[in-house]
C-alpha cells in the first residue's frame, strides 16, 4: 500500500502539525520571545537545554507503555505538552513594554514543561510507527515524511516572518501561538484516527541501569564512538540558540529576518538529505563525517570573524552561513545514522542505542547551559559579550578541527548493518538524540527489517 492512502494519511497530517507545534515550542520562535522579554543567555540555553537534560525520562516513560498503549500514551502527553504553550501565549497576549523578571521565570517554566510532557509522547511515536508501517511502505513513508516535516516548518517560518513585517511584535508572537495550539488541536484529532497497535510488553528499566556503566566505561568501539560523539554535544548544541540570540540582541536583526534564516537553514538540511540519501552507502559515514566538520569548521570561522566585529560586512553572508550549516548538519546526521549500528551489538542494539542518545542528550544540555552563562551580560541583562562569545566559536572551531583528524581512527565491528532510519530529523538537526532512544522496539531489541 502507498504511503499515501488509506492510515497512513493520518499519520503523514499528523506529522505535518506537529513539525509546527515543536518548533514554536522550542525552535528560534522561543528563542525570539525570550529575548524581546528580556532573557539572558544563560535562561536562553537553559530553555533550549530541556529537551537533552529530561531524555533520561525518556527512557523511564517506557514503562508506561505496557500500560497505556502507544496511541494513549501519546494523546494524553501530547495534551500536556500543548497546555504548556498558554504560558507563551498569554505572555504574547499582554503585550509587556517593560517586561518583569517573573515572566522570564514562567517562560523558563513552560519550556521545562513542554519539554517534560514531550518525553512521554516521544517514547511511543517511532516504536508505534514500526508497528504501524508493513516492510514494504516503512522506506517510502519516512521518506515522505522527512519531506513533509521540512516543509512545514519552512512554510510556517516564512509565513511568521511576513506576519512580523504586517503587525506589531507581540501580536504577531500571539498569531504565532495561537497557531501553535491550533495544530496541537490538529495533532490530537489526527492521532486519534489512527489505528492502534497492540502494547508493547514491559520494558526492563533494571537492565538500562545495570548496562549503562558497564557499556560506558568498558574499552570498545562503542565507548569510542560516545566520547566522539561527546566532543561534537559539548559544543554544537550551543550554536543554534546563542547565534539566534546574538542576532537578535546585539546585531539587531528583525524577527522576520531571523525566521527568514531559519527557513534557509532548513532548506539546506533537507537539500543535504536528499543529496546523501542515495550516496552515503557508497561514500562510506567517515568521508560523509569529515564534509560535514568541513563545512561546520567554515561555518565557525565565518562567526567568529562576524561576533569580532573585524569584517562587519560579513553581516550580509548570513544567508550562505545559514543554508551551510542546514547542509552540514545533515550530512552528520546522515553519517551518525550509518555508523551508529556498527558499533552496537546486535542483539542488544534497542538498549545500547539508548544509552548513547541518553548520555550524548545530558551533555547536549549541559553545553547550551554552560556557554549561554560565559557569554551572559553580567547582571542577566540581554546580550552577550562579544568578546567571550568570538572566544566560544575559537573553541567549537577546535573542537571541529580535533574531531576531523580524529575520524579515520574511529573503530567498527559490524560493517555489514544498515543505517538507521529516523523521521523528522531535517527540522532540527540536533533532535535525532531524542528520537533515537526509542527508534527501535523496546520490547525485542531487533530493528525491523528494511526495504
């Protein structure tokens, strides 16, 4: 059956709204909102770091799957995770002109709650979705649904973007939300539609406990790979909520021209999946690795030469750094998703999958954190300090620079697996930790077979 009929519909308007609903929830949307209600960077990384820090709880909402079911399960956080967004909403609605410290606070709330509530409904999508999808559609279907995501998220961060031109700040914030919580509306009734499969079996949570230090801490390919993937979190996940930030408090970019970015930046992730799509089995993951550091290492150079204030008509190539760093962050994705298996064993792969994207997520939102409170404004005024800010890029280059030399030494054991698949990763390219921690059945281990 085509992806295109019948259930599968369902699932493919489904994905299409909640591509919208997440990126407002925690995209450069939130970001945006922070700052024009006077957040420093240090509450910007927290928020930005909620989504890393809560996957453990991803793990523990396994159990209640046996319980609840995987469509259940999904409506009743999806619900919650959707209230969370009144709280952006209502601050949109008021319309602050001197914004107080408390609104900051409740802002900082709500993301940790929509970020909490999203925990118990990612552990049940990708597992449901294998349930769902026959052999013979599951390739054809996460294709379109990769597509479909990157689309949505486009047409929405440009039709935002024109809405800041039309109408004043916060009413378009509120315009903005209000669609938000539309979609959660849109997402619930489809979800609804679908057909749920039979529950899963209980998930040993004893067993993630006892294997964690053990997998972690023995010598292997596998802990290799997690310190490698170690040195990319510690530093990447910092760049997508401080850039943004510094774009709006200290180059005084527009709303619109920021949204803008971030289209540009998804249309280069989707045009480096499609290219990889069909090559990264040929090329191999480590060349599809290096490209990637190549074009980030780029990427870094052009920043800090811009945060410096040495070249200040760099300003005008934001647009190429943008799609650049779109194109980079997809090729990693697309060589992380290859490789990862390789270092996994196979009958172990669900648990062992789990523990790198729960271990990487920590030190993901430990990084935003951590960078967001150096390059703070002292007093937790707005803005950064460029100085330290052009001093976090120094280091994220290094970073790229140690991890490109390093690659050709990374180590394998099982050459012969596939890659991963993985739905709406163009969107948000770091976001692939939280969904591989369930990419594959929890209650067998196996990873279902492809096309």
């Amino acid at each position: 059956m085509s992806p295109f009929k019948g259930p599968y519909t369902h699932l493919l308007r489904f994905s299409f709204f909640n591509a919208s609903t997440f990126l407002i929830g925690l995209g450069t949307p939130l970001v945006l909102l922070a700052s024009e209600i006077g957040a420093s960077s240090f509450e910007v990384g927290l928020m930005y770091a909620f989504v890393f820090l809560l996957l453990p709880v991803q793990i523990l909402a396994t159990a209640f799957l046996p319980y609840l079911g995987y469509k259940k399960q999904i409506i009743l956080a999806w619900i919650a995770r959707g209230s969370s967004l009144v709280i952006p909403f209502y601050l949109a609605i008021i319309a602050p002109e001197d914004p107080e410290r408390w609104m900051v606070h409740l802002l900082v709330i709500s993301s940790f709650l929509f970020c909490f509530f999203r925990t118990f409904g990612s552990c049940a999508l990708p597992p449901m979705l294998y349930a769902i999808l026959p052999d013979s559609v599951r390739g054809r279907y996460f294709s379109t649904d990769q597509a479909i995501t990157g689309i949505a998220g486009i047409i929405m961060l440009l039709l935002f973007s024109v809405l800041f031109k039309w109408v004043d700040t916060y009413t378009a914030f509120a315009w903005q939300y209000a669609y938000a919580l539309f979609a959660v509306v849109m997402t619930l009734y489809y979800m609804s539609r679908i057909k749920d499969p039979p529950k899963p079996i209980r998930t040993s949570v004893k067993d993630i406990a006892i294997e964690t230090p053990t997998l972690c801490l023995r010598r292997s390919p596998f802990r290799q790979y997690l310190i490698y993937m170690f040195v990319s979190a510690l530093m990447g996940t910092a760049f997508v909520p401080l850039t943004a930030y510094y774009l709006k408090t200290e180059a005084d970019l527009g709303m619109d021209t920021i949204l803008m970015l971030t289209a540009v930046q998804y249309a280069g992730a989707i045009i480096g999946t499609t290219i990889m799509r069909n090559r990264i089995d040929k090329i191999g993951a480590k060349p599809v690795f290096r490209l990637s550091l190549i074009l980030a290492a780029c990427i870094s150079t052009y920043w800090f030469f811009l945060v410096s204030g040495l070249f200040p008509f760099l300003k005008h190539g934001l647009m190429a750094a943008y799609f650049l760093f779109g194109l980079s962050a997809s090729q990693w994705l697309s060589a992380h998703l290859k490789y990862m298996p390789r270092v996994c064993e196979e009958e172990k792969q669900a648990l062992h999958i789990s523990i790198h994207a729960a271990a990487i997520g920590i030190i993901g939102g430990i990084a935003p954190i951590f960078w967001g409170y150096l390059v703070r404004m002292p007093g937790a005024r707005p803005g950064v300090q460029g100085d330290v800010f052009a001093l976090f890029f120094v280091a994220l280059l290094v970073s790229q620079l140690v991890l490109f030399f390093y690659t050709p030494r990374l180590t394998s054991v099982h050459r012969e697996r596939p890659a991963l698949l993985l739905s709406a990763n163009l969107i948000r390219p770091f976001r692939y930790i939280g969904q591989l921690i369930n990419l594959v059945p929890p209650d067998t281990g196996e990873r279902p077979k492809e096309d």
